[in-house]
C-alpha cells in the first residue's frame, strides 16, 4: 500500500491521514476493517458511500477502544463480465 501510495496521482501532496494509516497498518497489533463491492447498477452511490462510512465509523470506534485500527474499501472494478451486467433480472 505505501509503494502504491507513493506511485499514485497525489504522490507529490503527502497526505498526513494517509501516512497515520499506513503506520498503523506496519504495527504487529493492528486490524483492518475491509468492506467493498463490486462496480454494478444496482445499489448506488448512497449504498457504496454507507458501507465505506460505515468502515471508518467501527475503525474509529476500535481506536477509541484501543485497537489500532484502519479502514479500508476495495472496489471491484475490473469486472470484465458483460454479459452478467449488460441485464438485470426480474
């Protein structure tokens, strides 16, 4: 994640949250709580924005509790499979 970090667009502007991440994910104890989707019609903006608010909310509540803890949210997006999208069923 560092390497990707420092290769991506932003690399030029260090992002303080994104260095406190990165340095809580090299600790032997932390946890990471994972949640995504894959990229479809259905669902939303709204459901995508819930679930990766509701990562960041159980992280902060475990560091409040003294877990180190870190959000993270994958998305799927290379889902090549047109004709499983190109429909949805009934």
């Amino acid at each position: 994640l560092r390497r990707q970090a420092e290769a991506g667009p932003r690399a030029a502007e260090p992002d303080a949250e994104v260095e406190r991440s990165l340095a809580t994910l090299a600790q032997d104890d932390s946890v990471v709580v994972v949640t995504g989707q894959q990229v479809g019609l259905l669902g939303g903006p709204a459901y995508t924005l819930a679930k990766a608010l509701s990562a960041v909310a159980l992280a902060r509540r475990l560091r409040r509790q003294g877990v180190p803890a870190v959000p993270v949210f994958w998305l799927a997006s290379q889902d090549h499979d047109l004709r499983e999208a190109q429909r949805v069923p009934r």
